[in-house]
C-alpha cells in the first residue's frame, strides 16, 4: 500500500507526461481525423514556438478552437474534483464524502434550474453564475447549520449537507415539474448529469487560475492534514489549528467545486473514485496523495469525455454518465481489493 | 520549565478539576496519581493547552500558553495520549514521523535530520526494523512505545505522557519508563501503578476530586494513611530492599479486618 517510497517525485512525474499525452492524443480523437502529431504542430504554432506551414486552417480551428479547450477543461475539472475529494474525505474523516457533500451540486443546479427555467436574472448572471451563486449559497446554508461558535463537527457537517442537497435537489424538481418545457428540461437533464460540450478558451481562463490556486493550497495544507489522522485533539498536540485548517480547506474545497460544477454541470463520481484509486498507488501520505489525485483525475475525465463525445456519434452521451458507468464498477473492484476499508 | 497552576475545569455541568496545580522542572520526572475520575487526564490536557481551563494558568518556559501559538506550543511540548487509535492506514515511520509536523513548513519534505531523529527514536523504542509495519499489526505495547517515539522526534523540552505503562508487560514498563528517565526532560506522567510511580518519579502529586492532596517526594507522600485516604484501600508501606524506594503492598478487603463500609465514599 506504500509503493513509491524511494522516489516520491515518480508517480507525479509520470501521472504528469500522461495527462499532458492524454490532452494531447484526446484532442487527435474525433469525427475528423488529426493525428497526434498535428496537434502538437497547432499547440506549437500557437503557443508561437515553432510554426508548421503544413498544418491547414481548418484543422487548426478543429483542434485549437473545438477540442483543446474541451480537452483542457476535462482535465483541469478532473484534477479539481479529485482533490476536492480527496480532501474532504480527509477533513470529514468519510470515505465516502466527494466534492459534493456539502450540498454544492444541488445547490448548483438549483441555481442553474432558477435561471434556466424561471429566467431570472438569465442575462445578467448566465446559467454558469446562477450554478455558481446557488453552490456558495448552499454550501453557506450547510456551514450555518453545521457550525457551532467557530467549530466544525465533521459528522454534523456530512449530515447538514445531506440535509441542505435534499431541499435543493426538491426544489429543482418542483421548478422543472411546474414551468414543464419540455427543451428546457432535457437542457436541465444535461446540466445535472454532467457536460463540457460547448467549451471555450473563456471557460478555461476562469477555471485554470482556480483550479491551480484551489490545489496548491490543498497541497500546500497536506502536512498538517497527515496529523489529523489520530482525530483532532492529537492534531492539536502537534501543533495544528484544526479549526482554523478545516476552515480553509472546506471554503478553498467550495470554491473551487462552485466554479468548477458552473462550468461542466455535476459531473459524479471523480472526486469519489481517483482518491481512492491514487490511495492505492501512493499510500495515504497527502503530499503525494494529493498531486497524485489531481493528475489521476485529469486523465481520467480526459478520456471519459473523449468516450462522452465520440462513443454515439454524432450524438452526446453526458460525460457523468460516462463517469458513473465506468466509474462504478473500478470502484467496486476497487474497494474488493482493498484489505482495510478505506 | 511547565506549571499549571490553579487549574479549574468543568464539563457537562460536573467540576472536574477544582483548583489542581502541577509543575516540573527540566530533568524531573512527577507521577500524576489518584483514583479512577480524579482528573489526571483532565489536569494533563489543561496542562498541553489541549482544554482551556475555566480559570487558572498554564506558563511554558514562563510564558503564558493562552498567548502562544499551537505550533509553537508543539516544539516545545509533547503529549502522549491514552490508546490513540486511527483508521487511516499508516506505517510505524509514518505515525513516528508525524511528531516532525510542527517544525516543517508547509512544501518542506522531509529532511536528513528529520530521517536520523526518526532512526534514533526507532532505536530507544526497541522498534528498529518495524518502520514499516502498518500501525493496525502493532500489539498495544508496541503502539505505546511508537507513540513515545513520535513524542522523541518532536524534541520536546517538556513530556506529558498518559498512563504511557497502560498494555505494557512489567519487562517494558520497567524499560519504558527507565527510558523516560534518562531523557531528562521535563515530564510528567499520569500512573496507575504506585508501585512504578514510587520507583521513578521524583516527585508525586495525588489527585483526588479534582484536587491536588498531597505533593512531595514518594516515600513522604506514599504512606499507608494516604493510600487508605484517597483509594479505600489498605495498603502495607514497605521499602525496597535495593533501591530503598517505597513499596506498597495491597491487602484484599475479603482477608481484611473486616472494615466498616457504611457511610464509605
């Protein structure tokens, strides 16, 4: 269970070629034929670094404007959602938890459904706002439940947000049942599984600096999250704020899952399974476990949503969809495997 | 080096520490004693700063510890609880190497120094050779002393150990505290066996009630009166023929001479 003892940096070091090979070849896959090498040529002609007069327009639209930023985005969702797992099983002590344990999908998408549906505030705010306001809306309405004077109980937490995802997740039905457009709820329907049809550039430039400034303060907080494991009072012993440390992770956690869910929808069963799957690879250590989670989950979106969108074409399969099948069963080997629960 | 001083606490209503005090000097070793519910656990944590005291105060090196940061506090303060257990799956060097938390940064891997204490305080345990050997296989004895190692590579100036000769066989608990000794820090000790707390400690502070009853070296505070006083216990004061410590012997209340019971609390 504590393979790569000698040389941390390797799991890293290769999770980080492949997810870069994974954005890579994904971007090559598709209705129209590119190699892989062409893709490199257009990321090098774009990125001003070489330029390859042999690369057509056309293709170059292809890649650059229609599966890079898909592709980038699958992984930068997928390393996001991953850590968030990986530490709010952590900081609640649940293996079971995920990125959406505070109520944030719901609370996302019933901010989506208000906007989508109802039309309020559809111009100003966009889908995308309105999922992000209603994930930090939920995700207060958890923390208020759940706090007591400036603690946080990690069960009442879990149960608060289970509380909180349930009304949510009744008032988006109620909202769907009662506007009842059939369009608009088939829009919906693609919203909750999960989809990053559609992505920009833009889409990217707002998750990038999120997502890597999300993780490296996980990262960053790894130590002292080693020392929860004897529960907090001996965390204390060791010289670690714990309220203060699940303060921060919980809030950057948020964040980044609000934002995150706004641009792809809910997309399950990554922040669930790669923790779990990079656990096995590095141990628990979060140093390692961490990066190793994060680029463990962008490869692993990477190629569900290349499943996602070429698998029925030319129709869509919504990427959660993708994520549940394949997602579901690993994580029942998974845990077969496993001497311990996790 | 660390005094508590007046320490009062109470939870859920019941006072569970009535004005307790315990300090130490470096180099010292107090026995925390008392029956079962004196407070022992209780004055240790208030003493780590682990429960804020109702009133009272905790001074570290002479500065008070409400004004210091848990980190800081850290360094120079380790503290052993009773039967920590964890459902993470971790190996002896993990759990052992966890005692370094406080004195690294965040992004700072671990260090040839932090390796060279962890080895050290492997060897004084008796676990070189285990490091990895998950924490789940260790016998409760074994899990005392990687505990105690943790505590080691802390470096710490003062050490508040929990019944730390709790699952240890009379061989270990002998060495364990043997090593305590000649670690010559600060340290005080919560005992159950007055026995072992007679043979070590230099100093012996008896609990009762939440409240200090007697302080002082083992054989002045150690006598049959006391032991019957504070435990309801008829107790026979001897001394040890080699190192001229007290020992106690116990005497069953079924061979006894028929104590009255009435009105006994």
């Amino acid at each position: 269970m504590t393979r790569g003892r000698l040389r941390p940096w390797i799991p890293a070091l290769v999770g980080l070629v492949l997810a870069l090979g994974s954005i890579i070849v994904a971007s090559a896959i598709g209705p129209s034929s590119v190699g892989p090498a062409d893709v490199w040529a257009v990321v090098l002609n774009k990125l001003g670094l070489a330029s390859h007069r042999d690369v057509s327009p056309i293709m170059q639209a292809i890649v650059w404007d229609l599966r890079m930023p898909r592709t980038v985005l699958a992984a930068l969702v997928g390393a996001g959602l991953a850590v968030a797992g990986a530490v709010m099983q952590a900081v609640t002590r649940n293996p079971l938890a995920d990125p959406y344990l505070l109520g944030l999908s719901s609370g996302a998408a019933l901010g989506a459904v208000v906007v989508l549906v109802l039309g309020v505030a559809a111009g100003s705010l966009g889908v995308a706002g309105g999922a992000f306001i209603g994930a930090l809306v939920a995700f207060g309405f958890v923390i208020a439940i759940a706090v007591s004077g400036r603690r946080l109980d990690p069960a009442v937490t879990v149960l608060a947000g289970v509380a909180v995802g349930t009304i949510c997740a009744a008032l988006t039905s109620l909202i769907v049942v009662v506007a009842a457009n059939p369009f608009k709820t088939r829009e919906v329907d693609y919203w909750l599984l999960g989809s990053l049809a559609g992505t920009t550039w833009g889409n990217d430039l707002v998750a990038a600096p999120v997502v890597v400034a999300c993780v490296g303060v996980c990262i960053g907080c790894a130590r002292s999250l080693n020392a929860m494991a004897f529960g907090d009072s001996d965390a204390r012993a060791l010289g670690v704020d714990t309220t203060r440390l699940r303060w921060i992770l919980l809030v950057t956690c948020a964040l980044m899952t609000g934002v995150l869910v706004s641009l792809s929808g809910a997309i399950g069963f990554v922040g669930l399974l790669l923790p779990h799957a990079a656990r096995m690879i590095v141990g628990r250590d979060n140093r390692r476990l961490l990066p190793v989670s994060a680029l463990a989950g962008a490869i692993f979106l990477v190629w569900a949503d290349t499943v996602a969108r070429t698998a029925l074409q030319p129709r869509e399969i919504p990427v959660g969809v993708v994520t549940a099948l394949v997602g579901a069963p690993a994580f029942a080997l998974l845990i077969r495997q496993r001497r311990r629960a996790p | 080096m660390l005094a508590a001083t007046n320490i009062t606490w109470s939870a859920g209503g019941a006072l569970i520490l009535d004005g307790a005090s315990v300090q130490v000097d470096a180099g010292r070793l107090v026995g925390l004693i008392g029956p079962n519910g004196s407070g022992k656990t209780s004055l240790l944590r208030c003493a780590a700063a682990l429960t804020a005291a109702d009133s009272g105060e905790v001074m570290l090196d002479g500065a008070d510890v409400r004004a210091m940061r848990r980190r800081a506090i850290a360094r120079r303060l380790a503290f052993v609880e009773q039967d920590a257990d964890t459902d993470v799956e971790l190996e002896v060097r993990d759990v052992v190497l966890l005692g370094r938390t406080p004195h690294r940064r965040a992004f700072e891997p671990d260090t040839a120094e932090d390796l060279s204490l962890l080895a050290v305080a492997l060897e004084r345990t008796g676990l070189t050779g285990r490091e990895h050997q998950s924490w789940h296989t260790l016998s409760g004895g074994e899990r005392q002393r990687a505990r105690i190692a943790r505590a080691l590579v802390q470096q710490p100036e003062v050490l508040l150990l929990d019944e730390p000769t709790n699952h240890l066989d009379v061989a270990h608990q002998l060495e364990l505290l043997d090593l305590v000794r000649s670690l010559e820090l600060a340290t005080v000790a919560a005992l159950h066996d007055l026995n072992l707390a007679a043979a070590f400690c230099d100093e012996i502070v008896v609990l009762a009630k939440g409240r200090v009853v007697a302080t002082g070296p083992p054989p002045e505070v150690l006598t049959a009166e006391l032991i019957d006083d504070v435990y309801d216990v008829e107790a026979i004061v001897g001394e040890h023929p080699v190192t001229g410590r007290p020992t106690i012997v116990f005497t069953p209340r079924t061979r006894g001479r028929g104590r009255q019971t009435a009105g006994g609390d």
